[in-house]
DNA sequence: TTGACAAACGATAATAATTATCGTTTACTA
DNA sequence: TAGTAAACGATAATTATTATCGTTTGTCAA
C-alpha cells in the first residue's frame, strides 16, 4: 500500500473514532477491492492470505466496525431470523437503523409499479420490496 | 373455525398441492391472526398454546411452505448471512428469487431521493433500500 | 370403507452463522 | 517511554436453521 493510501485509512479512522491496526486496515483494503457482495467467511478467506493468523471473529467484529462507521453498509437489512409479512396489502417499510424496529409504510406513497413486468435486461420484476433505512423518532431524541 | 373457514383452507391447499393437516390449518391461522413481522419462533410460541405437542421443525417446514406457494411470503430477502455492499455509488437490486443471485441497478432509475429527509411521521429517511424480486433471464427459462 | 403409499409429523442431532469470553498484545496519549 | 484502553486470537457458547429418521396421518383408488 502506497504512504497515501496509508494516511488516507489512517484519516478514515481518526474521523471514526478507532484505532489503526494492521488487520483493520487489510481487512478495509480486502474489502475495497471485492465486487459484489460477499459474505464474512469470503473476506475472512482473502484476508487470511495476508495475515495467516488472523481469526474470523477479528473479521467479524471490524466489518461490524466499519458498519457502525458508515464505511461500509449492508446489503439490505439483516434482521438476523426470518420474519413473516402478515400485510397481505401493498406496501413497504421503514427501517430503523437505532432500534431494528420495522414499520409498515403504503405503497402507494411510492409510485412504484405493482404489476409483474419485464426491465430491460430482461429480469422479470415481480416485487419491489423497499426499505427506507433512517430513525424513528424515538431514536432521533437519542442520537441529538 | 367456522365451515367457510376451513373449506376456504382446503382449497388453499389444494391449489398449492398440499395435504390438508391440522397443524398446518393452526399455523396458517396463528399466521393470518398476528400483525407485523412474527419470527418463527414467536409463530411456534403461539400454535403451541392450541398444539402442545407440535415441533419448532413443523412450524419451519410450514413456514416455508406458505413462503414457496406465495401464501405468504418475507420481510426483506433473507440471504442466509450477512453481506457486506461494495459497491459505494447509490444502487439498488434484482434478487433473482430462482437462483438467489443478487445483482446491482443503478438508482437513477428508481427516482428515489439520495439525501436524507424527514417523512410525514417524523422518521428520518437516510438512504432507500430497494429489492426488485423477481426472476433473472436465466431463471425465466427454467420456470416456463 | 379400506388399504397402500406418499406426505407430513415429532424428536432430536447436526450444521451454520454469529457473538461472548478472556487472557494476551498492541496502539494511543500524555 | 509508561499507563491504559482498545483490539486481538482462541475458542466456547448461543442462535437460527436444516437434516435425519422412525412413526403417524392424509390422499386416493379400489
Ligand atoms: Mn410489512
Ligand atoms: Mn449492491
Ligand atoms: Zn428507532
Ligand atoms: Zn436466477
């Protein structure tokens, strides 16, 4: 890694309020150069090339580091157990990202289609299932 | 239950080519009665107070059942683990239910806003989350 | 009705994902 | 450079989910 990638990282933590430390910044590079979406056991496997001894809980914990930090976000949230829609209506939700909680929100304030239809591309959309990701009021009082 | 009750089951089941059993009618009932989001385990918690005897699994398997139906179906997309998102520039995504494969659409598209703003309720809206469920070209092939 | 057969069930073991614990090491600050 | 809190590695524990398997039950044709 280059002196200014060094310092850059070095910022990205100083602004964070973390530590720089030898696996959090390969972890953070690892991550910087993936595709895609992986899962934590892929990046533990890239980055065990750079640091043998490295251990997967180390992995879990910065990426949940980085997380917190707004570095890096989650591909859709992970409410961590499956969790039935009893809404048969349209409609979508809000995420709350200081408590979990999840709330129903009509459809139709969104203007998106509700038909089945074709994307150019070709993927068929049948569904949109969208999450607005913010805080509910509650949680707004904390934070301030 | 009442007579309509349960012929209006029978033909569920029917339609979705399932055997008609009576732990799988409390489900489906315990199901349509809650609000929300229930997890599994709060499903079981509840057909238990009429099936003492039934099984977490029996409860998994008809959870499932009614989701591959289309009876019910899920609060956002569960992909098993957490995925960490690398792509920074504002996407969204088509989450093939056929294969599972996740693949990036820019947000352009969708004419969702970017910055955060507070929606009538008061909850902050920081960033839009969108699912398009559906069926990839590859697997539009297989199903047809 | 009834009997054969497949589907579904319950109990429980197994697996997968994630988190907690704890003794040791390392980074930050004065 | 020393003191202290943060971070680390190893690993146990927890949680969620799935698989296995012997038993029971629903379906359907006779
Ligand atoms: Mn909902
Ligand atoms: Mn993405
Ligand atoms: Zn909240
Ligand atoms: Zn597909």
């Amino acid at each position: 890694m280059t002196i200014a990638e060094a310092n850059e990282f070095r910022a990205l933590c100083d602004r964070a309020g973390i530590a720089v430390t030898h696996q959090r910044q390969v972890i953070y590079q690892v991550l910087s150069g993936m595709h895609g979406h992986p899962s934590p056991e892929e990046v533990y496997g890239r980055v065990k090339v750079r640091i043998p001894a490295i251990s997967l809980a180390t992995v879990y914990k910065n990426i949940h580091v980085f997380i917190e930090s707004g570095i890096f976000c989650t591909v859709s949230l992970h409410h961590g157990s499956l969790r039935v829609e009893t809404n048969h209506s349209p409609h979508h939700h809000l995420v709350c990202t200081g408590c979990r909680s999840i709330t129903d929100i009509a459809a139709g304030d969104l203007g998106l289609p509700v038909k089945a239809h074709k994307l150019r591309g070709g993927f068929l959309a049948q569904r949109y299932a969208v999450d607005v990701l913010g805080l509910c009021p509650e949680c707004q009082k904390s934070v301030s």
